[in-house]
RNA sequence: UGGGAUGUCGCCAAGCGGUAAGGCACGGGACUUUGACUCCCGCAUUCGUAGGUUCAAAUCCUGCCAUCCCAGCCA
C-alpha cells in the first residue's frame, strides 16, 4: 500500500508491538523463522467503526510490514447476536479501507467441531468438567473480587461421567442453560478469569452459517485462543481489556493439542472524545430510527464516515499518527478532522458551490451575455487539469459573503468594497435590495471589466476572494447538512437513555427546508470545495442522487471570526 | 494487603541512566485568486507523588497517590 501523505511525519520510532514481534523473530526468539501471522476477528453483531480501523490497521498493518499475512475471520461463536449482513459490511467497511485478506477469510463456527474434540481432549486430561450448577449458582459460587470462589460439587464428575453429559449436551439431551463445560482451573484465584470459567454453554439458537446444527456454543475464552492456533497465528493482536484473559487464553493453548502456540498482545483501544464507540449504544440509535441506519453520516462508523466524505487514507495515517501503547487515551476530533483536511487539501479536486444562496446582480455586465474561465483543478496538484467555469449577470453567492454592515475586519462584499470573485473578475459592491421584512434578497455590484481571470490591470490587491456559481448553469441539489451527532461532554459516563434528550437539532437536518443549493460541474466522486474555509465531500456514490451529504463540523474550518 | 494494567504539555506520543522528539490544538507573524493551504516563531527547567541509589534519573530502587479493567452460560 502506498503512503501518498508525508511519509516522513509518519511515526518513525517503533511501539512496543513491534518491538515484541522482532524480539520473536529474531534469532532465538520465539518464532525464528516464522512468518508473522495476524489476524482481525470480529464478531460480526454490528458494523465496523472508527475504533475498529485501529485494530484493523495494527493487525493488516503490522503483517503487511513484517512481509507477513494477516486473517480476517469471524468470530461468531455467538449465534443469538450475528448475523450476514454484518458479515458483509465488515469485509466491504475492511476492503475501502485498503486491506486485503485475499482468500483467507475464515470463521470460527468452521472449527466447531474440532473445537467439540479439544473440549473432550480437556475432559479426558481431568481438565474439564459438566457443571449442573445454574447461571444464579455459579455466579454465586465464583466469589467476588475479595473473596475466593468455591468449587462446584460436579467438579469431581468423573471423566466418563463428563464425556458421557458432554455428547449428551452436544445431542441436544438437555435445556438451554441446564449444564455447562467448565475448565478445572482455580477457584480462589485472584484473577475471575481463571475461577473455572464456562468454555461451552447450552444454547438453541439459529447461527447464520451452522444453522441449527448444534446446540451447545464455545466461549470466547476457549474459542478464541484454539481459532488463533488453528490459523497459526504468531501474534494474536487484542485490545486491553482481555489483558486478564491471557493467562487463561495460554492455559487453554497449554492443555489442548494444537499446532501452534500463538501469543497474544494487548493495546489500548481507540477513544475519540464526543464520539460513542459502544456497539451497543451504536444499536439503539439504529433500532430506535434515531438515525438513518448504520451509515447514517453522524455515526462513527466507517460506512458513516465514508458518507460523511472520510477517505480511507484519511483514516489510515490517523490511526498511524495516533500510535500504538497501552495508556487509555481519547483523542481530539479535531485530529481526525486534520487528517480529513491533509488528504482532501492533497487530492480532492475543487469545485465552488454555495449553500445558502444569496442572488448576485452584476449591473453593468450586459443581460444575455456570458463566458468561460478556466479554473485548476487543484491547486496542489497541476497534473489534475482545469475545468470550465461560466459566468454571466445573474450570479449565486454566499449569503454570508455579504454583510450591510461589516463588522469589523470583514473583508468580503459591502457597500463600497471590492472583492474578487474566484478566477472570474474584481467586482466592486454597490447596494442591495431587501424584502418588505428588511432582509438581504439581492446584492448589486459592478464588475471591472479590466479584471478578467481576477488580477486587476493596475495591480491593486483585492483583500478576499469569495466563490460564486453561474446562476445560468448550477445545479440544484439538496443539501443536507447535519452536525456531530454526539455532543455531550462525557457520552460513554451516561446511560443510552440520554440520547433520547440531546439537542434534537444535532439529530434533524440542520437545514430542513430544501435548499436551494447549487453546484457547478459536480461529478461522482469528486471531493467539493466549500466556500473559501475548506471543503465538504458529498459522497454522491452513497446518497441519492439530489442528496448531498456532508458534515459541516468535520469539514469546514472556521478562519473568520466574527469580532475578531 | 483480591488480580491485572496505566500515569511525560489541553489531546495523542517519543524517550529505556547523560541532562524533555514530533503531531493535533492554541497564540503571534509572513505569504496567498479559497480569511484555506504553505511558511516562520512561541508553547513541559519538567516527566503522578515522596524518598533513595548515582558525578548524572522521566529513565534504576522503595513507599504512597490517582485512574482504568475483571465477579456474562457476551466478545
């Protein structure tokens, strides 16, 4: 993959993953000779979001660099939560981003049945056990953080006895819930994990690939590690929070025959502050309508922020700038929003557009005529080429390109000031014309007609350029134009319940009405400029065709400010 | 005296015994046919804290403090 953006403002310095990788690797180490194998795996309850390109980048990434491979698998060892149409926004979410697995996509309902033979392989070293004990019990029984837990009275069952009530679970013999396999580790240990965790549990329900073909599951914490060695992964690359389960994930590597011994590494996951990461939280909004679904633009998803104009190399050097370690963190949007402004600045092809138009009379251009300019594609870029602009008498600009009375350091269009329209002409404004309400309907102004292409034959300096769009040509489009979904201080502090009471304006389309918004030479795919701050990139792939959506708050960056 | 982890600028983050990189944000200036971009300049005498070892510590040792994770038949 190549890195278009400043390769060299890139972390230069190793974190400590790779630091542990080329420690194994290294001779001695404990894959000498090894190839590097990663894998992602999620569970495919939801749609991949902004905190999942992290372990997507560091897993994909960290292959990619060690010339190594990396898995993408399913981790679906939890039929009541999955479903396919996860399974398929997750490769395609994967795929923009820039990641390939090539024909190593696997899932873990595949191994179930060597997974059934592992469990009896515990069983049959003493290893395991079939507990009767309820759900209410074992909790019970498990102790509390203080205090140890005490064994299970079926802790004893014989090995026949529990291979017996095992393939008796497997045939569907018992209720859900009735009984379970648990590991015989150590009920006093101070670590929860290891206090003879329940590694299968009875459960009917449909799995979206196996079917009803069985009706006890594997946990994650006896799945995932046997998934890892199956695929023969050297690191298994997980967030923190399962810091505690790898002495169990090495217990379970440990005492079951398998053909490699994988070791897991934990990071800290990616916060992002106003922004909600919870998957489950990220649910409610989708089931309870309070967005469009799963790629509504105000979510943080990728599928979301791909609508929201995210380009994926966007995403990519801000999860690399953002590094690797162990420290909870939460970073600023507005470093993700940085990484959006770098790309687009670099690549995005421009284009004038006005949102919130205000007619543009230019009285002494003659009625009927007009012409063309030339204008760059992209400044940064020459290579992107020119595009034709048209011009005539009636123009759109922006509303708040005009002021009667500027405030102060206002350098844009006023009585008696002169601005340049962006590659066109210098034109000078004369007045307005209001509506019976007093408000701003027209503003007049004369151009200079010396000023073509927008230098003034005298060169005098013209403080501000301000878009404008052909009156004669734009385009119609809605535009809709939503905020930051999620605003509070603290989101993840606070029930779900609080999304019901957020600023219903932050959910609604700030500008409901349709706008009479134009656009010139718009074509599929191209990233607009917006006003003279920034841009906006409606991702017309994703939005109907009149719909263009774009994030104001991601994409604009303010420079004037009032009073300033 | 449960177990595990983490504490370097507002936010990320280098540093691994030799005297605090970088990015974002922010402030100031230059430039500019996007008040954008770009370019300069500024921005931690200090590394959670208290001691100790050392010629020398953010880096080693000890104590303390703070925060996070773990008691799903979720992942």
């Amino acid at each position: 993959m190549a890195e278009e953006i400043k390769e060299s403002l890139l972390p230069e310095s190793k974190h400590f993953i790779q630091a542990f990788i080329e420690e194994d690797i290294a001779p001695g180490g404990q894959y000498e000779g090894k190839t590097v194998h990663t894998r992602f795996p999620p569970e495919p309850n939801g749609y991949l979001h902004i905190g999942h390109a992290k372990a997507i980048c560091i897993n994909f990434g960290l292959a990619e660099q060690y010339n190594g491979l990396c898995n993408l698998r399913m981790d679906d060892t939890n039929p009541s939560k999955e479903d396919v149409e996860y399974v398929e926004s997750i490769q395609e979410d994967i795929r923009w981003l820039g990641f390939d697995w090539a024909e190593r996509f696997y899932f873990a309902s595949d191994y179930f049945p060597k997974m059934y033979e592992l469990a009896k392989e515990l069983i049959r070293k003493g290893l395991a056990y079939v507990c009767d004990l309820t759900a209410e019990e074992t909790r019970q029984m498990r102790g509390t953080l203080t205090e140890p837990g005490v064994n299970s009275p079926y802790r004893k069952r014989s090995v026949a006895e529990n291979l017996d009530l095992f393939e008796r679970m497997k045939a569907g013999e018992f209720a859900d819930g009735a009984r379970t396999l648990r590991a015989k580790i150590d009920m006093s240990s101070g670590n929860m994990n290891m206090r003879d965790p329940v590694i299968y549990r009875i459960l009917r329900a449909h799995h979206h690939r196996t079917g009803n073909a069985w009706c006890i599951y594997p946990m994650y914490d006896f799945a995932h590690p046997i998934e890892d060695a199956l695929e023969c992964i050297t690191h298994s690359l997980c967030s923190i929070e399962f810091e505690d389960h790898r002495p169990l994930y090495d217990w379970v590597v440990d005492n079951v025959t398998l053909p490699s011994r994988p070791r897991q590494i934990e990071f800290a996951r990616l916060g992002l502050n106003y922004t909600v990461m919870s998957k489950r939280k990220l649910r409610y909004l989708v089931e309870e309508n309070l967005v469009d679904g799963w790629d509504d633009p105000r979510m943080p998803t990728l599928s979301g922020l791909r609508r929201r104009g995210y380009t994926p190399l966007s995403i990519r050097n801000f999860i690399s700038r953002v590094g690797v370690s162990k420290v909870p963190n939460t970073v600023d949007q507005a470093f993700l929003e940085f990484c959006l402004r770098e790309d687009l600045n670099a690549h995005a092809r421009r284009v004038m557009a006005v949102t919130r138009p205000l007619k543009l009379t230019l009285t002494n251009y003659p009625e009927g005529q007009s012409e063309t300019f030339m204008a760059e594609n992209n400044p940064e870029n020459p290579a992107d080429g020119q595009r034709e602009i048209s011009f005539s008498k009636h123009l759109w600009i922006e509303e708040e390109d005009f002021m009667e009375e500027p405030a102060r350091k206002y350098f844009r269009l006023f009585p008696g000031n002169e601005v340049r329209l962006k590659h066109a002409y210098i034109i000078k404004c004369t007045g307005c014309v209001k509506d019976e309400n007093g408000k701003v309907i027209e503003v007049l102004a004369e151009y200079d007609p010396q000023s073509r292409g927008g230098s003034a034959a005298d060169g005098r300096k013209i403080k501000s350029t301000i878009h404008f769009v052909d009156s004669a040509t734009a385009i119609n489009a809605e535009l809709r134009l939503y905020d930051r979904l999620f605003t509070v201080e603290d989101p993840d502090a606070a029930d779900v319940s609080y999304l019901e009471t957020i600023n219903p304006h932050s959910l609604e389309v700030l500008n409901n009405a349709k706008l009479e918004a134009s656009l010139a030479s718009a074509k599929k795919g191209e990233a607009f400029q917006f006003l003279r701050m920034g841009y906006f990139t409606p991702d017309l792939e994703h939005s109907t065709d009149d719909a263009l959506v774009f994030n104001r708050a991601v994409t604009l960056k303010d420079s004037y400010k009032p009073g300033k």
